[in-house]
C-alpha cells in the first residue's frame, strides 16, 4: 500500500515538475536582480546636468553615437564626456536603418568609428526598429550582419534592443542564442512572466520613456539592468577599431526655410555641405530652382568637441583648439553674427582655446531637431509601429497621438502620413 501511494507521490511531483519547466521556458524574466537604475539618451534631451543626475540615482546612461551610415548624434561627444566625468557607467547605442546585409556592414563600420577611442563600460547595444518592409528572414540576417561585424571590430560585446513585439514576432531563436536583450515594456515589466518570446530571459528593461529625472529638462527613457548589462573588467578598455573607418559624420538633419534671394549653393555653404546633396535628399530636379517658404532637410558636415555648460537660460561652449567661429555656429543652427554680437567679439576670425561662448537662447542647441519638425511628416512603411516611429524621432508615443488624432494606436497602416 505505501509502495502504491508513493508511486502516486512521485508521479504527481513529477507532473508538477514538468508542468513548472514547460511553462517557464515560455515565460520571460531578468537574468538577475536589476540592481542598476539607467537612462537613455540623445540630442533630443539637449544638455544634460550629469553630476545632478547621478545623484539622482542614476548608475548607467546608455548614449546614442549614431544612426545609419552618416549621422552621428550632435550631442555624442558632449554626453561621453559629462556622464564619464561625473562617474556614471557609460555604454552607446546605434539607430540602424540598413535595408540589405551589405548597408548594415557599412553601418556597423560607421558606428565603431564614432565610438573609436572611447571606453564603455557596458555593451554595445544595436536599436533595430525600422524595417522598411524587410521580410523576418532578412531582418534576422541583417541584425546579426551587423552585430557580428560590430563585436568583430571593436573587440566588444554587443546585445539586442527590441520590444516585445518584435522579441516575439521578428527577431529569431538564432540570434537570442548568441545576444543578449534588453527590452523595451512600458508600465509593470512583472508583467513580461507572461509573455513568450525568443528569449527566456533580459538583462535589461526600458519600463517608461517619460521619465522625470533631475538635471534633464523634459522626458527621458528609463531603464533598469542587471549587472550582465556591464563589460567583463579587462574588456573595459577604450575601442581600438580595425573596421573601415570615417572622419566624414552628419552630425545631424536639420530643417532650413529657404528666404528671398537664397540660392541652394549659398545655403549649401552655410551647412558644410554641397548643393547637390541637398537636392538629392530633397528631390530636387533643377539645383538653381528653389522658392521662398520651401523647406529644405540638410545633412549638417559641421561637429564640434568643445565642452558645454548651461548658465541661467543660456549655452556656454568652451572653445576647443581647431573650431572656428562659423564652424560653431553651424553646429548650433545660429549665424555667427549672433554670437559675434552676444559675446562682444571684435574679430570673427580670432578664438582660442577655452574662451566661453555664448550661444544665444536656452534650446538653440536643439531647435534644429525639436522646433523644426513641428510640420513634418512621416510616410508609414510595412512593418512599421508607432513605437518604431516615436523612439526614431526621439518622442513619445503619446505625442504622435495626440499630433494626429489617432484612437488606436495599434492600427496604422503604409501610406499613411503621421505628423511628427
């Protein structure tokens, strides 16, 4: 009789058993205690106070260095250089918008030349969001063309950024077996117990991308990571890149009104760049036919290194060796007779190394990437989310709601045009 009941026993444990694994394997959860509180950022949160926002609490503060194969974010250099200078765990990021495995080797090459001679303290991570109509398959192989080509250049570990839609629906087994994830739930990430996706675990979880963090003027993502997210000690060295690298970054698109009496030659002048490629961007047929009022997106050439500091409602940049008074200017979207006439500069062509400028206005180091794009839209293309959309324009998902009226948020559809 005993014999029998413990047969029972048994069996009964071992469907419980059984039962917990099976459920388990389809339920994802941290890999460990999510001990560290971080942030992540862009030039869309313009200049960031970093000794406030460490003591805020903040451990790690993920930075974005690039996007596509020409745009390395305005506020890179600055943000590397304020976060690592007020002690805070340091790790970067890149937007990719490669279509084919050919555009996402030259992605992964232009990314480990932004971050070349930088020290991460945590891994790379690769944002993938925009698809453009790529089936899974080809995103899959996309993804891991450029994460393979990032870890083999630069010597460091690489892991995955997704929501849950994507972790479920896009991205593969093959790729969760060999990165790491962090993703991307807003609200209570509890609730991630019970979801499948291809992974069974993350090492990272972006809850809110409305945060409220001192020393940050406006929204910032927050995110919690466990100590997986950082780089083994003896990897935290600064980036030696052996991949292709490039001097020639867009620092960022920029959106220019065009006034009587413009030609697109002078406009190319006053952004670094050449009037073909600016008609090119805009598809424009004849180089000598702009009119007033027209808009015009510009691939800005110019970048400075300086440091920035915030006094009151005004910029401070600290003049670095090499930067010239219109080189600033262009970077800030200001003309240099604005600053020549705020900072009281005699002669235009004469700035040294540490001398303070003024840059006129609290938000004229953004307004190219905030105010200008009041009136742009945004054509949706297959496979796109209005999260996709938000984290490339750096806003809420609720902004776009509200820009466009839009009831559902889960129902767009290609063709449409979303205000940004």
């Amino acid at each position: 009789m005993y014999k029998i009941r413990d047969k029972i026993i048994l069996m009964i444990s071992a469907f419980v058993l059984s039962f917990c694994i099976v459920n388990n394997s389809y339920a994802i959860a941290p890999a460990g205690s999510l001990d560290y509180e971080g942030i992540d950022v862009s030039n869309w949160q313009g200049f960031i106070d970093y000794t406030e926002v460490r003591n805020a609490g903040i451990d790690i503060v993920y930075i974005k260095a690039s996007q596509g194969s020409n745009i390395k974010d305005h506020y890179f250099e600055t943000n590397y250089q304020n976060a690592k200078a007020a002690g805070l765990k340091v790790g970067f990021y890149h937007f990719l918008t490669a279509t084919t495995e050919e555009e996402a080797v030259e992605e992964a090459n232009f990314f480990a030349s932004v971050i070349t001679g930088k020290t991460p303290d945590c891994k790379l991570v690769l944002d993938y969001e925009i698809f453009g109509g790529a089936d899974v398959t080809t995103i899959n192989q996309i993804a891991e063309t450029f994460m393979s080509t990032v870890q083999e250049i630069t010597g460091k570990e690489i892991i995955l950024y997704s929501d849950l839609s994507n972790a479920q629906d896009v991205f593969g087994t093959d790729l969760a077996e060999k990165y790491e994830l962090w993703i991307a739930y807003y609200g209570n990430y509890n609730n991630l117990s019970h979801y499948q996706t291809s992974w069974t675990e993350y090492i990272g979880v972006q809850f809110s991308d409305t945060g409220n963090i001192d020393g940050i003027s406006g929204d910032v993502d927050r995110d919690l990571f466990t100590v997986d997210i950082l780089l083994d000690e003896e990897n935290i060295t600064e980036i030696q890149s052996t991949g292709t690298m490039t001097t020639d970054f867009n620092t960022e698109l920029i959106y220019y009104t065009v006034q009587s009496g413009n030609t697109l030659g002078e406009i190319a002048a006053m952004y670094g760049t050449t009037a073909q490629q600016i008609a090119d961007l805009n598809g424009i047929a004849n180089i000598n036919l702009i009119y007033p009022g027209e808009r015009l997106r510009i691939h800005t050439n110019s970048t400075v290194n300086g440091s920035e500091s915030r006094q009151m409602n005004e910029i401070i940049y600290t003049v670095e060796r090499g930067n010239t008074l219109s080189q600033i200017a262009r970077a800030y979207n200001v003309t240099v007779e604005s600053l020549v006439e705020l900072n009281n500069i005699t002669n235009p062509n004469l700035i040294y190394p540490g001398e303070k400028i003024k840059i006129k206005g609290s938000d004229s180091d953004f307004l190219n990437s905030v105010t200008s794009t009041n009136n742009e839209y945004y054509i949706v293309k297959s496979g796109d989310t209005l999260y996709s959309i938000a984290r490339m324009y750096g806003i809420t998902v609720t902004q776009i709601l509200q820009n466009n009226s839009i009831s559902n948020p889960n129902l767009i559809f290609p063709g449409q045009r979303i205000r940004i």
